[in-house]
C-alpha cells in the first residue's frame, strides 16, 4: 500500500466498518490496535519509500488474515469494502 501506518490507522474504521473493534493491528513489531479475540488480524511492515523524480511514495506491506470460522464469501466482502476505502487515485 502506498501509505505510512499513520495514514492506515485513520483509514481503518471506515475501511473496516463493524469488523473494526474486532481487529487486531500489529506494523512494525508494534501494536496499533488490540482485540482479545480478533476476527481480523492486519500485520505490516514499513517499506523503503517509492521516489519518482520528487515525488516520494510511502510503501507499507500488509497482510491480512482473517478468523478460520469466516466463510469465503465474509472474508471475500470485507476486502472489498477494505480496497475500496483505502484505494487512493488522482487524475
């Protein structure tokens, strides 16, 4: 993703809507949000940044895992709620 954690934990309950309170949130080795049974837990790492001339693209590598009782289709609606809140584009 092309963001800073900051940019990711204000994102988050938007992106995530009902599942947010339910999410566990880990980046860099620190804990940035906790659940005691967390049906989503998002784990990342800060990347060296993307530079295009002057142009300087934070990069954050994420992955997502959710709870083993989430049917396909749960798992399958929440990424896409997730893509959409957090795509970012210009034009």
């Amino acid at each position: 993703m092309g963001c800073t954690p900051e940019d990711l934990v204000r994102w988050l309950p938007q992106a995530l809507g009902s599942l947010y309170p339910q999410t566990s949130l880990i980046i860099d080795g620190n804990v940035l949000l906790s659940a005691v049974k967390p049906k989503l837990e998002v784990m990342g790492a800060s990347k060296p940044a993307r530079k295009i001339a002057l142009l300087e693209i934070p990069i954050l590598e994420l992955k997502l895992c959710f709870s083993e009782n989430w049917s396909a289709s749960e798992c399958e609606d929440a990424l896409k709620r997730f893509d959409l809140y957090t795509r970012r584009g210009g034009g």
